[in-house]
C-alpha cells in the first residue's frame, strides 16, 4: 500500500526529531522501537510509515496533530485497540494499512473508529486473527471502501452478513484463510472486479453468477467441479485461476464471457469423449443436485461437451500442464480464434494432430513437453497451420521424428525444444533423406534450439545449414564429439551460446573456429587439462563445474583475448590441490571477473574438502612443509647423482693419467724425466 514514493525518491532524505526519516511530506519512522506515535513530526505530514514498531494502542489523541494525513500504515506492529475517537482529526484518511497486528483482541472498538472514516478507500487488515463474524463489525459502517484486504486471518465461512454496505469494493483479497463455504456473500457486491479466495478449502463453485467480476482467483483450494449458472448476460469476466485445485471436468464456463486467460494447471482433470482403451463416455451425463434452502434444482451436465455452449473466442492463454488429458475432444482448439499460448506439459497424451481445421492462427507459444507423446500429426494442405508460432516445446517425450515440411508453414518460429527424445538431424551420415530424422535446414528465423538427451552420436553432413542459431544446447549427448565437427561449420558466424554439458568431451576438441561464442559450457566432461584453445575465445561465460580439472593456468586473466572478455566463470565441483592455489588468487585480483558459485568452490587437502578462500594456518603450514620437502627431496636426488659422476671421472683420469701427459709431451716437444 505504499503510494507516491517513486516519484519522491529523488528529493533529499532528513531525520526528524523523533529519529524518523523525513522526505517532502512522507515521514517513515520504520523499526524505530516507538510504542506510541510521536508528537514532534511536521504537521503537514501527508504519508506516515510507522511499521515494525511495539503500538498496542492507537489512542483518541495520536493523530490530533496530523490533520493532512491520508496514507497511514502500523503494519507488523502489536496493535490491539484503536480507540473510537483516533481518526476524528484525519477525516481525509484514504489507505490505512494494519497488516500483522492483534486487532482481533478489541475489534468492536476498532470497528467504531474505522467507521469515523469518511474518505477510506484502502483497508488492509491482513494477519489479525479475525474471524467472519469480526469482519462483519469492523467492516459493515465503511462504505467508502474501494480495495479491502483479510489475508491470513481465521474466516471459515462466508455469508450475505459479511459485506453488507460495501457498495463501491472493487477488489477483494481473502486469500489463505480457512473458508469451506459460500452463501451469497457477494450478491451486494455490485462494483467488485477483483476478487481472491485462493490457498482456502473451497470443495466446489456451483451456480457463479458474478457477471461484473473480471478477475477470480481460486487457486490452491480443493475445487472439484466450476459449474457457472446457464444464463445468457454477458460475463466480465477477464481472468479466471482454477490452478492447483483438483478439477476433474473442463470448467463449465459462462455462455458469453470476455474470458482471455483460462489457468487449470496442476488437477485431476481428463476429457472422457475418448478414453486410451478405445472406450468412451461421450454420451454419459452426470446430474448435480443444488439445494438452495428450501428450493431443490437439478443440473444435467454432459462430462465432455459442455464447453460447447462455452464462448471462448476472445481466450488467449490456456493452462492445461499437470493434469491427465489423454487427448482433446474434437474441434476444441476450433473454438479458440484468438489463442495465443497453449500449455499442454505433463500430461499424458500419446498423439497430437494439427490440421487447416484447427489452424491456430494466432498461437505464438506451444507447450507439450513431459508427456508420452509417440506422434504428432500434421495435415498439410494448401493453407497454413501454426503460421505464427514462434515457441515450439516438445521435450521429454517420445517422439523420433517430426513430421516432414512443419517448418515450412511455421515461418516465424525461433525457438525450439527437442531435448529428450530419441530424434536424429537430418541429413544422416551416408544419407541424402531419412524419414526418422529432424529437418531444420532453411529455417531462417530459428535462433534457439535445445537437442540435450537425444542420443546424438557423430553427426555429419551440414545439418544447420540456412539456419542462424545463436543458442545451441547438446548437453548430454555421449557419443556426440565421436566425429570431427565439420557439421558446425554453417555456425561459425551466428552462434552465441553453447552448451556441451556431459558430452565425454576432450581436452583436444577445438571449437576455437566458433568466433562468435560468448557463452559455453562444459561441465560435467572429465578433462585432463585445461583447453588450450579456449584463450583464443571471446568469452563472457565460461562454466567449467565437474570437469575433474585440479588447477587452473595461473595466467588465465591475462590471456587474451579470454582474459580480457571473461565476465563470469563457474568453477566449483572440482578436485583442486590446496596447496597449488596459485591461480585462485590470481583470479581474485582480476578485475570486472565473477565467480558466481565461489562459496561451493573447494580444495582438497588429503581427505578433507576446504574453502580456498579461508584454509586455517596448520593447512598452510602443512602446504609450505610440502614445497620445502619437495625441495629437499630434490637436492637429495640431485647429490648422488653429482658424486657419481665426479668419481667416474676421477677413475677415468687416473686410468688414463700417463697416455694424457705422453701426448701433452709429444705435442709440446719437451722431455721429462720419469
């Protein structure tokens, strides 16, 4: 509830007398310790923060000194009772904030003072331990009220008595209480708009005839059927959340709504037009029995085709992922013109066909990763189908092929997510054509595409050819780099990002012929060294976690261009030797180079794993012992060696003592005696 500070930020901030920050008319005395409101502020004061103090009690005179206040807040506070007299000087009070306090305690009283607000528009009584008929008192005389919240409060049922004489409420937050029932509360409400009861215990919504309501948040309760009542006005209805529930039917959604974001994600839910054994249930209807007191209606709803007197032609964006849909019944995405993202992840379909009957004109983002799917069909004619489609997300299915030309009529997608199936590119070494393979080439707009755990192995020909990726991700692919890398040639110019996680690659790859990479990684490859080829690299990105590397080139930041290009670098999961750190301290004195993981990154030093950052002194003294050994070990290697020699050479020279000095006389031309 706080409003007008971004457009006051940038005056001068001043303490007040009482310890409180002061800019223009906005006084904050935030966790301040104060038990009571101090006295000493400006009196022109318009805007006072007092949350995270110690108040208990708002008394009569608290306020009698601040005539101009309209925003007040006393959030996390231990406010009990505000006397009926506190907002007699502040009729011009227009947001009142009192989350997490104890108003549950005096709230008869506080609801006499709350009614001395003329001029309210925003209440927020979120976490005071109220219950329904507490809301009742404190809320039933504000009429004024525009935004009311009672988040985290004890409501467990709700009736007509609620929300008498709230009028003008137009958004309602009753998120994370207790409810399990409904009964009329809203029917006065004739201005609501917003309206949420999510993270409560509602079992089912039967018989919604909130024609003004816009947005409806039921998320997270234990909702097992939505029936709207079948009239024929006009619904507001813009946004409606039914996700996390445990919805086993479609929704059964108003005949004329301005529905545009339909959330059913995480149910139970299914269609039963066709069942994966082959049986149906198309024909089978379920009666519901609406008793209403003393009148009794009953409900026929067919399970699978209610959505048929549904108008669902201005939805946008349907969530469908985590539920159990094996398939869709027929001419449902028909009835959807203006679809523009459709999440249909995790959930069970085996098969999903497209046609020009279904074209999805508008769709711009398909989800159907994390399903079983073996098949996906495409009816190609003369006209379009996905013309506009630009996320495309098949992963983790079981697909093996795509079906041939589907990127010709998609002329505008750029990003694709094949990870996780059992498919090939095409074209397939010794192959002109295959059937069972992916066919990218020529799909100029396609700039992101993701083949981890497809069982790649030593792809030929040029399977990139015509396209421009920039981000390219073949994690997980073991027999990948089995051939040369002549298939990546079509890349050099484009390709921005590459990810080779867990590919069994070598030191001796080299990908230096990708000039244009700024991000790669590497992780997960066991590599004796570190690549020499990566300096010749732009790199702003280098992830090197769990490739078994024990040290890094002490010059690393001084390479270039490498050194001076690298941004960031992730090192940790590695077996580094403590006592050869060299190069971890010259990465810290690089300038503009972060190591985003440095608090995982360890060394060993025998079987313990230590910070490089922090080793305690006896680890240090240990590691200095260990280079002055090595040094001793090497002179006692060294002296043996030397004192060998040196006799050898003395045995030698006496052996040939008297031939040396016969030949120094004959070559000189002096006689000596003997």
């Amino acid at each position: 509830l706080a409003v007008g500070w971004g457009s006051r930020m940038d005056a001068a901030w001043a303490s007040s007398p009482g310890g409180c920050e002061l800019v223009q008319s906005i006084m904050d005395c935030t966790g301040r310790w104060l038990s009571s409101i101090p006295g000493n502020l400006r009196g022109d004061t318009e805007e006072l923060f007092l949350d995270d103090n110690t108040i208990q009690v708002l008394g009569n005179a608290s306020l009698l000194l601040y005539p101009q206040l309209w925003h007040l807040s006393l959030t996390r506070n231990r406010l009990e009772l505000i006397e009926p007299g506190a907002f007699l000087s502040s009729q011009g009070l227009e947001v009142l904030s009192l989350t997490d306090n104890l108003l549950f305690t005096n709230y008869s009283l506080t609801a006499a003072a709350l009614s001395a607000l003329p001029a309210l528009r925003m209440l927020d009584l979120t976490g005071n331990q109220l219950r329904e008929d507490m809301v009742s008192v404190l809320v039933s005389n504000i009429s004024s009220l525009e935004s009311l919240s009672l988040a985290r409060n004890i409501i467990m049922r709700l009736d007509s008595s609620t929300f008498t004489n709230l009028t003008e409420l137009l958004e309602l937050n009753l998120e994370k209480n207790y409810i399990f029932e409904i009964d009329n509360a809203f029917e006065g409400l004739q201005r609501l708009q917003r309206l949420n009861l999510a993270y409560n215990y509602l079992p089912c919504l039967v018989g919604f005839d909130l024609t003004q309501l816009r947005v409806l948040n039921l998320s997270n309760n234990v909702i097992e059927w939505f029936l709207t009542m079948e009239i024929d006005d006009l619904f507001e209805l813009e946004v409606l959340d039914l996700s996390h529930n445990r919805l086993l039917f479609f929704p059964v959604l108003p005949r004329q709504s301005k529905l545009h974001s339909l959330l059913l994600q995480d149910n139970r839910m299914s269609f039963y037009q066709r069942l994966p054994n082959g049986t149906s249930l198309a024909n089978v209807t379920m009666q519901f029995l609406i008793i209403d007191g003393n009148s009794t209606n009953i409900t026929t709803v067919r399970l699978w085709d209610e959505l048929c007197h549904s108008n669902l032609s201005s939805l946008r964006l349907l969530d469908m992922s985590q539920n159990e849909v094996w398939g869709l019944p027929d001419d449902f995405l028909a009835q959807m013109p203006s679809l523009t993202h459709l999440k249909l992840n995790q959930n069970c379909l085996e098969a999903f066909h497209l046609s020009e009957e279904d074209p999805l004109a508008m769709l711009t983002e398909l989800d159907l990763s994390h399903n079983q799917l073996m098949e996906l069909g495409v009816k190609v004619g003369t006209g379009d189908i996905l013309p506009r489609l630009q996320l495309f997300n098949l992963s983790s299915n079981r697909l093996q092929a795509l079906p041939p030309g589907i990127f010709t009529h998609t002329r505008k997608i750029t990003t694709l997510d094949l990870s996780y199936n059992r498919v090939d590119l095409c074209p397939q070494p010794g192959e002109a054509q295959s059937l069972s393979c992916v066919d990218i080439r020529g799909v100029e707009t396609l700039s992101h595409l993701s083949l981890a755990g497809c069982g790649l192995q030593g792809m030929g020909g040029r399977p990139f050819q015509g396209t421009s990726l920039m981000h390219l991700d073949l994690s997980d692919n073991r027999q990948l780099l089995s051939r040369d890398l002549g298939w990546l040639q079509d890349l050099v110019l484009t390709l921005q990002v590459l990810s080779l996680r867990n590919t069994s690659l070598s030191s001796t790859t080299d990908f230096s012929a990708l000039s244009s990479l700024v991000r790669l990684d590497l992780s997960g490859n066991c590599l004796a060294a570190f690549p020499a080829w990566l300096g010749a690299l732009r790199l702003r990105s280098l992830d090197l976690r769990d490739t078994c590397l024990p040290a890094l080139p002490r010059d690393l930041p001084h390479q270039a261009p490498l050194g001076r290009s690298l941004r960031e670098l992730y090192l940790s999961q590695n077996p580094y030797n403590c006592c050869t750190l060299g190069w971890w301290d010259a990465l810290q004195q690089a300038q503009g180079l972060h190591v985003p993981d440095r608090q995982e990154v360890t060394c060993r030093h025998g079987p313990r794993a230590l910070s490089p950052g922090a080793l305690p002194q006896p680890v240090l003294q240990s590691c200095q012992w260990q280079t002055a050994n090595m040094e001793l070990l090497y002179l006692v290697l060294a002296l043996p060696t030397c004192l060998t020699l040196l006799v050898a050479f003395v045995v030698v020279f006496l052996m040939l003592k008297e031939k040396l000095l016969k030949m120094v006389k004959n070559r000189c031309g002096v006689s000596s005696p003997y």
